[in-house]
C-alpha cells in the first residue's frame, strides 16, 4: 500500500514560546554537561599532587559526563540520528510515524470514542442547559433565526420534489389507506353528535338554502314556465309556484329556527345509528372504506397532495430571501423561548441530554473505524522529519530534563561508586 504524499503539518499558535523553551532547556542540559567536563578537565590536570577531595570531584564530574552524554543519546535517537550518524535504532519516531499514527488511531477510537465515556463526558457537560442559556439571549436568538432562514432556504434547493412528493403522499395517502375508515369516522361523528355540532352546522345550512331560494325566486319562477305544459296558463302556474315556494322556504327557516323540530330529532336519530353502523357493522365499513379509497384515488386530491410541498417550499425561500422583521422577531422569539425552556424545564432539558447523548454515542459508534482511519491516515501523510520536529516541540521541554537529571544523578552516583571503593580498597 503507498503511503500518501507528505505533506505540510499546520502550525500552533503558540509554536514560537515552544520552540524557545526548548532552545532554552537544550542549552542549559549543555551547559551543565559542558560544566561536568569543564569540572573533570580540571581535576585530570590537577595531577597525583591535588588534595584528595579533587580525586571525589573528578569521580563525580567522570559519571556526570558520562550520565549526561548517555541521556542526551537517548532523548536524541527519539527524534533524530545523533550527530547525523545512521546509529541502528535511533529516530524512532521517524521511522515509526505510520506506525505510531495507527496505533494513535486505534487508541482514540478505542478509548476516547466510547458509549461510557462519551455519555460520561456529555453528562458533565450539560450541553441543553448551556445551549438553551446561549438561545435565550435576544442577540444570539436573533442571530440564529436569520442563520436558520438562510440555510434553510439553501437547503430547500438540493431536495428532490419528486422524493418529498413520494413523502407526503406515503404519510397521508398511503396512511389513510391502510387505517380502517369505519372505526376513525365513528368516532369523529360521535364526537359531533355528543356536543350538537351537527345541528349548529345543519342550521346554518337550511337558513342558507331558505335565503337562496328567495334571492332566486324570479329564475325558479321563469324555469316553471319553462318546465310547465304549453296549455297551462301561466296565471295558474303564478299561483302554484308562489304556494311552493312560500310552503318550501318558511319550512327551511322553520326548520332552522327549531332544533327540536321532528325532522331534526329524526336526523339525530339517523347519526347515532350511523356511528353504531361505522363502527360495528363490517358492510357499511366496507362502503367507507370503497368511499375513503375512490376520494384517495381522485386525480385532483393526488395533485393537491403535490402542491403541498411545492406552495410551501416557496413560501420558504421568498421569507428566507427577503424576511420581514415581524418574521424574523417570531422566530427570534420562538428560539428563546424554547432555549429558556430548555434552562427552566429540568424535564425538557433531560429530555434533549438524552437525545442528544444518544445521538453521539450512535455517530460514534457509526464513525469509529472511520475517525481512527483518519487520524492514521493525516499522520501517515506528514513529512517524517517535520513531524518528528513538532512532536519533539510537544514533549522535548520535559525530555531536557532528563539529560539534567542524567548529569546530575550521574555526578551522585560517581562520588558514591568511587567512595565505596575507597572504603573496600
């Protein structure tokens, strides 16, 4: 498998106080190696004439050099060849970079990106809480719902009308379909029927056929003389139609004026055995049902379901193109309401941590191959020595102290060996 093309690694903002601290901390590690052979140089010329105490000194600065080289080795294979000799096993980290990018990524993935950890961590957080207490402040609520109408507008155009048709249809439609029509009607009409909603409705409907029948009473009048016998006069037919139209109208607005006309008892009747029917009897469920699917099959209710979308998906875009401030103040509005919801309302808070959380540890799970691949992959495409360079800006501060501890704990370990020698010699 090829490795993909180096490539350059971004830099931190506080890369140039790294690299002089590390330039600081090399120096001073030098410093006091340089000191150690500086000290031992010293006591070797001293000679077999110096006072015994230089003989303790030249032990202690003889191992604090040697300490102090061996460390300086040893943090200086991490990152590089020492002395740009090809020394076998030194700068590991450039040699195992794919290797440690892989094994960084598996250890993300394998640690980091947990349904524990990751529920532990969003638990801490509170994100609803502190996500509602941003929402509620007008500036923020008011910069989200302008935020909110210009991606949704965007977002409108990259959807297929044809699929969002295929939606709508399939959750009215195709729902209304497949849900029995006999029990649902049975009981919308026996919600009507217990409160008199029927009768109000019928009202209305016979005091308005009373009044159409009067305001066209001369065009009934004239289609009697149409409809009636050559050889009848229209004299008679005068009085024939002013007998029925006056018996028809003032029993319509008779009938409205009466709800407890016989007529209307005999309807109330009708409808309460029309709620048994629906939702006892198979057959008139049956007919309901042939009802509810002959209105769904209707060409113009199929075009309607289409329209839907359509209408609203403009009215979208025009409000999102050009949104009025009374527009734009509601859905401010809404927006922090719903943030001081989510601060007040310890239930809707839980509610939207829950989710929320779920929501992650679900994208985690999904993406957890994937985040570790990546993280391999962005290291594998680093330029070697580069990227030695930046992880050594990361921990060789910390790694300078080792040299100085080696030179010191060196020059210790020097004066106790010789001493002990001195003791058995």
């Amino acid at each position: 498998m090829t490795s993909p093309p180096a490539v350059p690694m971004p830099l931190t903002g506080d890369e140039a106080r790294r690299r002089a601290e590390l330039r600081r901390m090399k120096a001073t590690a030098v410093g006091l190696l340089l000191v150690a052979t500086a000290v031992f140089v010293a006591s070797a010329l001293a000679g077999e004439d110096a006072p015994g105490w230089v003989a303790y000194v030249r032990a202690a600065a003889e191992a604090g050099m040697v300490g102090g080289l061996a460390d300086w080795f040893a943090v200086t294979a991490l990152f590089k060849h020492p002395l740009g000799i090809p020394i076998p096993h030194t700068a590991i980290i450039q040699k195992r970079k794919d290797d440690i990018g892989s094994g960084l990524g598996s250890f993300v993935s394998d640690y980091f990106l947990t349904p524990e950890g990751i529920t532990e961590r969003l638990g801490e957080a509170h994100v609803a809480e502190r996500l509602g207490a941003w929402m509620a402040e007008p500036a923020n609520a008011d910069r989200f719902a302008r935020q909110l109408l210009t991606v949704g507008g965007s977002m409108l155009d990259a959807v297929r009308e044809d699929e969002v048709r295929e939606a709508i249809e399939d959750a009215v439609v195709r729902r209304l379909r497949t849900t029995p029509t006999g029990p649902a009607a049975a009981r919308v009409l026996e919600l009507v029927v217990d409160e008199g909603r029927h009768q109000k409705l019928l009202s209305v409907i016979l005091k308005r056929l009373g009044e159409v029948l009067e305001v066209n009473r001369e065009t009934l009048r004239t289609r009697m003389y149409t409809e009636s016998p050559w050889w009848v006069p229209n004299t008679v037919d005068d009085v024939v139609f002013d007998r029925l139209h006056d018996v028809a109208t003032r029993y319509l607005f008779d009938l409205a004026a009466d709800p407890d006309h016989q007529l209307r008892q005999s309807i109330d009747l009708q409808m309460e055995q029309l709620v048994i029917d629906l939702a006892r009897d198979p057959a008139t469920g049956r007919r309901a049902d042939e009802l509810r699917d002959e209105l769904l099959d209707h060409p113009q209710l199929r075009e309607w379901t289409g329209s839907i979308w359509v209408d609203l998906k403009e009215r979208i875009k025009a409000t999102a193109a050009d949104p009025d401030e009374a527009t734009l103040a509601r859905i401010a509005a809404a927006i922090a309401g719903f943030g001081r919801g989510l601060v007040d309302d310890p239930a809707l808070s839980a509610k939207a941590n829950g989710w929320l959380t779920t929501t992650a540890v679900s994208l985690a799970d999904q993406s957890r191959d994937e985040i570790g691949n990546y993280i391999a992959t962005t290291v594998q495409g680093w330029d070697t020595a580069e990227a030695a360079q930046r992880i050594e800006l990361q921990v060789g501060r910390d790694l300078q102290f080792v040299r100085i501890n080696g030179t010191v704990v060196g020059a210790l370990a020097g004066v106790v060996i010789y001493t002990i020698g001195q003791l058995l010699g």
